[in-house]
C-alpha cells in the first residue's frame, strides 16, 4: 500500500532532477565501459602494462558508478513504498558514501602502485599511452558535461496538508500534530545537494585529473627521460582523490546520521518564525529527508489553546520544510 493511500499525503522527497540524473549516469556509465575496454585492449596490443591498469581503475570508477545509478533506480521504483517511514531520498547519500568509501580505496590502491612503480620502473610507450591517455580525458570532460547542474535554483510547491489529534489527559493539556507538505528548494543551500549525483561527478573528474597527471607526466618523460614523473604524479593524484573521498564521506556521513551542519540555519529559521513573548518552542528536531527536503518535529509550548494551522501560516515561508509536525502544549504558566 502507498503512504499516499493508506494517509492521504505523499512521502516522496526525491531530488527535483532525479530522473534526470539517473539518466545521465546510466550514459556516463556506458562512457565509462568503452573506455575501459579500448585501454584494456590497447594496452595488451601496445604492451603497456599502464594503459592495462588504467583500464581497470577505470572498472572500478564504472561499479562505483554503477552503485549510484541502481541507488536513483530503486528510490525512484519504491518511493511510494509505506515501509520507508520517511521516503527514499536518502538513499542517494547512502550511494554517495559506499561511493566515497570506494573513492578512497582506488585513491590508496593509486597510491601504493605508484610507490611500487618508483621502486622498480617499468618501460612506458610513451606515444600510446600519451594517445589514450588524451581520449581518456575527452571521455571525461564529456562525462563531465553530462553531469553538470543545469539550473541552480529550482522552486516547487505542492498544497499542503494537515491532519491532527487532540488527546485530553489528567492534566487537561491539548496536544495536537499538524503535518505540511509545502516545499521549495535552493539548490545554492547544502541540503539541496544531491550526494549521490555529487559521488558520480567526483568519480569523473578524479579520472580526468588522473589523465591529465598522466599527460603531463608522459610528455615530460618522453622529452626529458624523466621517467619517475609517472609515478609522483600517481601519488599526488592519489592524496587529492583521498581528499576528495573523505569531503564526500563527511557530507553523505552528515546527511545519514541526521547532523544538522553548521552552516545551516533552518533551526534558527523554525525558532524565529515559532517562538515570541507567549509561545516557545520547547523540543525541535530537524533533519533532511532527501536533496533539497527536510522535515521537522515542533514542540510548542502556549498559555492560549491554538489549532496546529496557526503555526504552520508561520511555517509556510520557509520552503525547505516538506514534512512538518507540529505539537501544542497548553501551558498557563508559559
């Protein structure tokens, strides 16, 4: 049974461009495979044990990829789902932090190969690889593009929705809850940003930076013999994409164990559109339930009996805010 049946309102809080952004990696993915079996083959006819492994680096980047990709399509297949409390726009950041775990291993993994390769060098063919290495980077730069945010702000709205429960108990206080569904996204606001999306474009340009290293480090070696470029650019890019890995770690990590950053002001906004000289909030808890989409739950204390409506009107303008719960306490002593 959907949420939307079973309590008339919909639980869906997937990123506005999701379908979207499902598309286009399932076509950075396919981008991704063709490169990876043209360095796989031309390094076995080239004899270029680089352009082999970097064929398979590229695998790797592929099933990360991959990850993402599956994650867009179960979320979207099972939005609708009741057994997912709050929806599925999670998931995304779910994907986006296996994605940055796997980030980090590839990183490491470039990193040791490296060292390994300054300890005992290997013949490079340097006009093939150069080649290749080149194409690889206008796979990238196409990935890239693909990839890339159209718009920077985006506004919906959906009518909102309200059901509550008044419950009387021995100390004759008036308990309520009131649930909105009125939202709006600022994609230029860290909680519009879709980690899984963000997983895949990392993925891109660590790969487009390991090509140019490559380039770099290839035409130097070939002009000047320097041969132990190669690898020290292998280990510059490896601690960049760590640093990358553990950015995206952090941020997906934040969105998972419901952490409110400390460059988002959403409770400071709820407190300051709630609270005046009679009603004070007394218990707030703010999360984000998908890209662009938080709920919240608003306990407010009052010594005047007020339907939950009259503080979701106080409410309205904050569009971040897709599910609400409002709680009313009559306290004469407040």
């Amino acid at each position: 049974m959907s949420i939307s049946s079973e309590m008339g309102h919909s639980h869906v809080f997937l990123g506005s461009d999701h379908q979207r952004n499902e598309r286009r990696i399932w076509l950075v993915i396919a981008l991704t495979a063709v490169m990876m079996v043209i360095e796989i083959g031309a390094g076995t006819v080239y004899g270029s044990m680089a352009l082999v492994a970097d064929g398979w680096h590229m695998s790797t980047h592929a099933s990360a990829m991959l990850i993402s990709a599956l994650a867009y399509l179960y979320a979207r297949r099972h939005a609708h789902n009741a057994r997912f409390t709050f929806g599925t726009g999670k998931l995304g950041d779910l994907a986006g932090f296996a994605s940055a775990i796997i980030l980090a291993l590839i990183a490491l993994i470039m990193g040791w190969e490296s060292i390994l390769r300054l300890v005992d060098p290997v013949a490079i063919n340097f006009r093939e690889a150069i080649a290749i290495a080149v194409l690889g980077l206008l796979v990238n730069l196409a990935s890239a593009w693909l990839l890339r945010d159209d718009h920077s702000h985006h506004h919906h709205g959906h009518a909102g929705h309200t059901h509550s429960h008044d419950h009387a108990n021995q100390h004759d206080h008036h308990h309520a809850h009131d649930e909105d569904h009125d939202y709006g996204e600022d994609q230029s606001k860290s909680g519009s940003r879709d980690n899984n999306l963000r997983s895949v474009y990392v993925h891109v340009i660590a790969d487009a930076m390991t090509s140019v290293l490559a380039i770099a480090a290839l035409l130097l070696g070939s002009r000047f013999g320097w041969t132990f470029l190669d690898p020290v650019m292998g280990i510059v890019g490896g601690l960049v994409i760590l640093q990358w890995a553990w950015s995206l770690l952090r941020v997906s990590g934040a969105v998972l164990l419901d952490f409110i950053p400390k460059g988002e002001d959403l409770p400071e906004e709820i407190r300051e559109a709630i609270e005046t000289e009679e009603d004070r909030i007394t218990d707030l808890h703010v999360w984000q339930v998908g890209p662009g989409h938080h709920a919240a739950i608003v306990a407010v204390a009052t010594p005047v009996s007020r339907d939950p409506s009259f503080y979701k009107a106080r409410l309205a303008e904050i569009h971040e805010l897709s599910h609400v719960t409002v709680e009313v306490t009559v306290d004469k002593a407040a």
